[in-house]
C-alpha cells in the first residue's frame, strides 16, 4: 500500500500501521498521512538514503506522527523510533531499541527484539 503524499508522490513503508477506519475496501492501494501512526521503513543496502533521509522528511512534512526505522546490527534488529515535533514538523528521537521495542506513543508496543527470527536479517 502506498501513502498518498501530493500529487506523483505516493510512497510505499515497509510496514504501515493506520486507523481501522482508513481502511475502505479490497480495492484500496493508498492511504492518507493522516490514517498512518506510524509509517516503518527496514533499510536494506540499496535503500539506505531513502530510508534514512528521504522518506523521513517527506512523511513529517506530510503530518505523519510517528516514524520507525528498523535497521540491521550484526543480523539482529535495531528499531529508531522518531515523533514528530508539530512545531518543527520534523521528527524528534524517542529512541534506539536493540533488545526491545517498548513504547507508549502512537500506541502501546512492547516486542521483544532478541526472539526475532532464528535467520540474521539481511541487508
């Protein structure tokens, strides 16, 4: 699914999380910033500038509340959790999680980070 940003600018998170309500029907392929808390991106080698510098800007210039970015250490997950700061519109750090992912904003996550996958991830 793509985030419908403007016009000719619809990119696509690895991972979305929106409102139940945003979601209209079988047919749908975008969303608005608006329905997405938070838009999560997983870097790869050929993404890293889009995904660290890129997609960022455009999803806080875009209102987009929150903002992960999950990013690979020696094959274990690290997740950059990022809020946006309304009045810079830009997002702020909440946090680096390597072993877990506990947080009260946009909703209450807490996933242990060891546990997942038996393969190392790949960039």
């Amino acid at each position: 699914m793509t985030v419908t940003l403007g016009p000719r600018n619809r990119p696509e998170p690895d991972v979305l999380v929106v409102r139940a309500e945003a979601c209209t029907g079988p047919h749908q392929t975008t969303f608005l910033p608006e329905d997405v808390v938070p838009a999560v991106e997983v870097v790869s080698d050929d993404s890293v500038e889009r995904d660290r510098e890129t997609k960022p800007r455009k999803y806080a210039a875009a209102g987009i509340p929150c903002f992960w970015r999950v990013e690979s250490d020696r094959g274990r997950p690290v997740v950059h959790a990022y809020e946006l700061d309304p009045a810079t519109r830009g997002y702020g750090l909440l946090g680096i999680h390597h072993d877990r992912l506990k947080l009260s904003v946009p909703f209450a996550v807490d996933i242990d980070l060891t546990g997942v996958g038996s393969r190392p991830l790949r960039t």
